[in-house]
C-alpha cells in the first residue's frame, strides 16, 4: 500500500498517486539538488533529532505507550538521510501536467506471470480464502490481486527500517502531520507485542504483504490462521484477512464486481453525463469520472458491454475512459471506489480489478 494523503492518509508517495508512473531517473541538476538538500537534512538530523524524538513521550504516553518502550527503543533511531533522498527526488506534478496513456502501466502490472502466480496463490489457498469471502463478502481474487500488485506475492517487502524512516520523515517536518502519527502508530505496534524485527517495508512507512502503514494495521490487521497474532509479514492468511477487512472498512458491498470493460460510441454526448460535483479527495482522480447513472441507461445511450457483463441493468455506475475518446471505456461501481481508497490511483485500481478478474477466470 503506497501512502495516499488525502483522505485517510493510505498510498502512494512510491508511485505518482493519481497516474501511476515511475519514478524517472535524476538528471546531474537533480542529484545535485537532492544532495544539497540531504546535506542540509542530515546535519540539522545530527543536531535537533534526538530532541524531536524526546518531544514525543507525551504524545506516546498519551497513547498508553509504556516508558519501557520509549527507553528502549530511543537508542536505536537515528537520523536517515536516504529517505529525505527518496523523498524529495519524487517528481512534481501540477494539476494541469497531462495525464500518461493507461495501457503501458496495464502492460507492466497486469503481466501472465502475475496472473500466473495470483492463480497458483489462489488454488493453493482456496479453502483459506473462500472462508474470508464468506465471512467479510471480499472475493477472493481481489484479495489476490492486491497481494500481488503491493508486494509480488511477498517477494517485495521492502528493507526499510520503519521507525527510522518515519522517524526521519517526521522530523524534516514538511508532512510531519502525517508521518509523525504513524511513527507513533509504529511504536504503539511495539509495545503491544509485534517484533521491532518485524517493521521493515518502503521508505514511505508501508509494511508487510499488503504493505500497510502503522496506523492501518492497528485499525484492520486480522488473524487469518488463528493463531492469536496479526503477522501480515510472514503469515498470508493474515495478510489477506487484513486485506479483506480492509475493503470492508471501506465499504466493500458483497456481490457486486468492481465493474466493467465498455466499448463506447464515437456519437456519445460526454457533455450531457459530466459529473458536476465537486470533488473531495484526490481530484485529478475523480475529476475523470462522469455522473452516475445505470448500466441500463448506459446501454440506451450505446454503450456496450466488451465482454458477457457481469453487472445487471439496474446497477449504478460511472464511465471512466482513460485513454480518451476511441480507446476502451470501464463501467465502475462504488466497489472501484473501495480499491481507490487502498490506492488513490485510477491506474492502481484499474489494474487490481483487472488482475482480479484475470487470476479469477
């Protein structure tokens, strides 16, 4: 899970949120820039960090964070200039910047060998799985899916060690409300048992097989193979039973799919279904959706099914069209918006649905 900001603070400084591009590399000026200012970083780190840290026993006691954990884990943190690095080599983006085709990023994240593997993970798990479905009505496949799409099945965690990276990203202050609750969250995992071993994962604070921030874990972390412990980290009953509670946190409705692959006319009035609202969160996201209506309305303006729907005529929907005019179009429900809240990326969560739908076949 790639932090996202807005909203509830879930994914993704490691991906271009809205777009999902990849980091391009530094030019000479860039690294120069970067250099400088990690410099700058460390050597105010090297003087006021410890401080910083020692300002937060309040906060963590408030939290019913006992001193013996504070005492013990303060030794350990230190300043890490590579995550300031990291940080600020992201590339800017204005609201006006244009917006990347879809279909190279499907190519990349909705790979036969992904499929492949979600399928192998899908059989050999499926008792496990079809027993989270029934319980929490998220199907199985985009358990699957996301488990693939955050950390390739398991195989990229990340090495990151957790309380130094928040700790870090705190401290520089640009987001420190956001990156100083979830260095709390972390310390507060400490204390309740998990293994400082454990908190390893991204330079941003995600963790784990569905890469969770701190504060995600203590709210939806589950014990999928009933052990008494929430081990998202080496455990993937827990991890999909933590992915599955997830969706339902967010409002996950059982029985409906996410939506749908449309083939849309060239005559539709895009005008007459713009959506007027204004919105919330993640604008450059939703901004791309048109107003909802049915699948039956859309059927009657000429938009098509691509393949044998899954979605019946009375189910509400919007009309994204990423690529523009003349590419494929998709059908989403209030479903897709479940994925969106995982990830705020219209490219992240077209590619789970995707995924889910391709490991499912």
């Amino acid at each position: 899970m790639k932090p996202i900001f807005p909203s509830r603070y879930l994914i993704s400084l490691l991906s271009i949120v809205s777009f999902g591009v990849s980091l391009p590399t530094l030019t000479l000026a860039q690294e120069t820039s970067v250099g400088t200012a990690v410099e700058i970083g460390a050597q105010v780190g090297e003087s006021g960090f410890q401080t910083y840290l020692a300002s937060l026993r309040g906060k963590a006691q408030i939290m019913g964070i006992r001193t013996e954990t504070l005492d013990a884990l303060a030794p350990t943190l230190s300043f890490n200039p590579r995550v300031i690095q990291l940080d600020q080599a992201q590339p800017g983006g204005s609201f006006d910047s244009p917006i990347p085709p879809f279909e190279p990023y499907r190519l990349k994240h909705v790979t036969p060998s992904l499929i492949a593997r979600g399928r192998t993970e899908w059989l050999s798990n499926r008792g496990m799985l079809e027993r989270i479905e029934r319980e929490t009505g998220v199907p199985e496949a985009i358990m699957v899916a996301i488990y693939g799409h955050e950390t390739s099945y398991g195989t990229f965690t990340g090495d990151f060690d957790l309380l130094r990276s928040l700790a870090t990203l705190a401290y520089e202050g640009r987001r420190r409300d956001l990156f100083e609750p979830e260095f709390l969250a972390a310390v507060k995992m400490i204390d309740s048992g998990v293994p400082r071993s454990k908190l390893v994962g991204s330079w941003a604070g995600a963790t784990g097989y569905p890469q969770f921030l701190p504060s995600v874990y203590l709210r939806v972390a589950a014990d999928g193979d009933g052990d008494g412990k929430a081990d998202i980290w080496s455990s993937e009953p827990d991890a999909l039973a933590s992915i599955a509670r997830y969706f339902v946190d967010a409002g996950w409705r059982k029985g409906q799919a996410w939506g749908m692959a449309v083939s849309v006319p060239a005559t539709l009035d895009r005008a007459s279904i713009a959506n007027r609202t204004t919105p919330t969160r993640c604008p450059r996201v939703f901004e791309r959706f048109s107003r909802w209506m049915t699948v039956g309305e859309w059927k009657r303006l000429g938009v098509s099914p691509a393949s044998a729907t899954a979605l019946s005529d009375d189910t509400l929907t919007v009309l994204l069209e990423p690529d523009g005019p003349g590419k494929t179009g998709y059908l989403l429900t209030s479903n897709y918006q479940a994925i969106l809240d995982y990830n705020c990326s219209n490219f992240y969560a077209l590619s789970v649905g995707l995924l889910a739908d391709a490991v499912g076949r």
